[in-house]
C-alpha cells in the first residue's frame, strides 16, 4: 500500500512538471465556398473552418477536449505521425484504439508529446478529413538544430477539395459501376484551404516554411519562383540540408523548408503546389503514353501552372519507385474506365470526375511589396523533382546487421473488371 501511494505521488509531481497546452474543439457543421465556386457542408471547429492549428513544444501535455455536433455522424481525431508511446489509446482510429465519438458526446485526449516537427491532424472516421476534419499541429523544439538559420516560420497546407461529400463519392467509389477502383478526381487544389494566399516576406530574411500535403488522394508537385528550398525536416525527422527546386509530396507528408528572401523588393514571386494528374491516368493506358498538365485560363484570383510530367504508364519500375515514397496506388479517370453496361448514375459521375485541369493546381505569392503585381508562373519544362530517398537524417546511427536478404518483387496490375 506505502509503494502505490508513492508511485501515486511520483505520477502527481511529473504531472505537475509539464506544461500543459488545452484546446477546446465542438466539431460541427459550416458552410464554406474555399475555392471559389461552391458552397457546401464542410466540418469545422467551434463554428470556423479552416480549422486551427495546433502549436505546442517538445514535453508539453497535450489536452483536446472534443465534442461532437455534427448530429448525424460519429468523430475521432487522429495526430498524424506522433507514435504516442505509452498512450496509444488516444491514438485516434475508431474501433482500433477507442470507441467512435458519438454524437452529443465528447471525449479528451491527453498525451505528452517528445517528438519535435510538423504533424496534423485529422478525424480517422470514414472519409471526414476530406469533408474539411484536418489541420496542421506543429511541435516546437527549442533544440532545434536549425533555429538560427531563419527569421520567421510560417505553416502552408496543401489538399485536394471536392464539390460532393466523401459519403457521396465513396458510394460510388466502391461502386460495380467503379469496377477498377478509381480514385475521385478533385474539384480543387487548396493552398492553406484557399487559392489566393499572399505571403509577406521581407529582403535577405530567411523563413522556415512547414508543408503539410492535407489531401485525400493527390500528390503535389510544389516549387517557389525565383527562389530554392532546403529541405531541413521530413516528417518530424530533421535532415541533412538539401536543396530542391521542385519537392513532390504524397498525401501525408510533410516538409520543413528554408527559403531565402531576395534582396530587393522589386517583384512577387508565385509559389505553386500543381497536382499530379499522372497518378490518376496512369493505369489503364497504352505503354509509353504521356501525360501533361498544361497552362489555362484560371478564375480570378488563381493562375495556370504547366507542369509537363512524361514517363511510361506500365512500368513496374516506376510503380515500385512511387510505392517506396508512399505514393497511392496510381488511378486513371474514371471516364476511361466506365464498363459498357455503364449506368447513368456512374455516367454522371464520370462527368462530375472529370473537372478542368485548371483547378488542379493551385498559386500564392510571396510578397514583397504590395503595390506590385501577383504574376502568373512561368511554364515548366519536364518535371525532376527531389528524390526524398537521397535525403540523409541529420542524426546517424548505425545500421542494423543482418545474416540474410531477401527480394520481393511485386507487380500490380489493374484489370477493367476489377481483378488484380
């Protein structure tokens, strides 16, 4: 009895060491018009959307406390990429690591967090971050190895959006009419859930910019005009320093990188996030084909961005390639995949599938005077972004040593009836 009321007080006293950061969440219902062409119902927070980001330091207690008003829908939040050792109960993943957050209900995760980087979060219940449940959550180091190469950090979000509610595409999504699985084509890319955001910058400051690639299906090609990125963070693992013109970043993944301001003020430069259509073209065509995303007229307040991106559609090199760095199994349109006896329900949602390439990429601007003009990015050539396999982790251990190695070759094939 003496030891438990010890360890009792020892639990008390380290409880009582850590600062604790709170963030009160009601997850509801708003409506919200982001890219500029349709409202729809979209999940918020405390009756905002964007949602908040969370911002806490390396050893901070962490304490959520969610309530859910959705009505009709049960909730979860997920933080993506903390390993919450030793309290993998508040993990997120419905029926994995808790029960569904029901309606009416709340719930409050409480977890200390020692990993420094860039995370997020977002609901691990059926397709709601998609529907708008996700956002950055940013863990500060004050070890940070890199701290004093930069002036100022700021948090740039890139997501796909869709005009349909995820319940809505699902259904067709595991639809017979769907027979290959083809992924939901986009409606919109969004920069920090928008598609006109201005970022003010000052001469010869350095910033530290923390990508976090939000979307449900889509990768980014993502690249800053006139100037070059290092790569310092990958995942809340600090890298060796790596410099990139483009960085392609997969659903999930994050980047920490640092950009140096120009000297002058006498132009604003675009900084583009374009989505790879490749990923969803590539099954189901000939070998050797290509795919380009090419220049057009954009809404107000968006510009083109022509990101040509050439490669053989059946080469198992390169799915395996995609595989390593976490990519989604390749798509093609759906409308490229409707079998014969085809509904007219699957025949309007090809149609609603096949949105203008316009929309899939997405411009902001580092701005360095405002009386100055927002320019249209030039053009690119072929794309060669970074390989984030030639990345290096900045601290080194020593390789596990193994007795015997094995090769796995894996070819996936999609078949139009739905076999592999």
């Amino acid at each position: 009895m003496a030891s438990l009321r010890v360890l009792l007080l020892i639990l008390v006293l380290f409880s009582a060491g850590l600062c604790a950061v709170q963030y009160d969440f009601d997850i509801g219902w708003v409506t919200v018009n982001p890219d500029g062409q349709f409202s729809r119902r979209t999940i918020g927070i405390n009756g905002q959307w964007p949602l908040p980001t969370i911002n806490v330091t390396v050893g901070d207690r962490v304490v959520v406390n969610v309530r859910n008003s959705l009505g009709d829908q049960p909730t979860s939040l997920h933080f993506h990429g903390l390993h919450q050792n030793g309290t993998s109960f508040m993990d997120g993943p419905p029926g994995v690591t808790q029960c569904p957050i029901k309606p009416g209900m709340s719930f409050t995760y409480d977890f200390v967090v020692n990993q420094p980087g860039t995370y997020w979060y977002h609901s691990h219940v059926k397709g709601q971050y998609p529907d708008g449940l996700r956002g950055p959550f940013i863990v500060h180091d004050p070890q940070n190895p890199f701290a004093s190469e930069y002036d100022e950090e700021m948090v740039v979000t890139w997501s796909d959006w869709y005009h349909e509610q995820v319940s809505v595409l699902s259904s067709h999504y595991l639809s017979p009419s769907n027979p290959s699985g083809m992924s939901p084509i986009p409606d919109a890319a969004l920069m920090n859930d928008r598609r006109d955001v201005k970022i003010q910058v000052k001469p010869n400051k350095t910033y530290l910019l923390r990508m976090v690639n939000m979307a449900a299906v889509s990768n980014f090609y993502i690249w800053v005009e006139g100037h070059q990125m290092e790569i310092v963070e990958v995942d809340g693992v600090y890298t060796e320093p790596a410099v990139a013109e483009v960085i392609y970043a997969v659903p999930g993944q994050r980047y920490s990188v640092l950009v140096k301001a120009r000297n002058d003020t006498s132009a604003n430069f675009a900084i583009v996030g374009s989505i790879d259509q490749a990923a969803f073209e590539m099954m189901g065509h000939g070998s050797g084909a290509t795919t380009t995303l090419h220049s057009m007229s954009m809404p107000t307040g968006s510009h083109p961005v022509s990101a040509t991106h050439s490669m053989p559609k059946s080469s198992a090199t390169h799915h395996m390639s995609m595989l390593m760095n976490r990519e989604p199994l390749p798509t093609r349109k759906i409308r490229d995949a409707l079998p014969a006896m085809a509904t007219m329900e699957s025949v309007s949602m090809s149609m609603h599938m096949t949105p203008d390439a316009d929309n899939l990429n997405v411009t902001g601007w580092l701005i360095y005077d405002d009386s100055k003009a927002t320019p249209t990015p030039t053009p690119l050539g072929n794309v060669d972004p970074f390989d984030d396999l030639m990345l290096s982790p900045l601290e080194k251990a020593d390789l596990l040593q193994t007795d015997h190695s094995f090769t796995l070759n894996v070819t996936m094939e999609d078949a139009s009836d739905g076999m592999m």
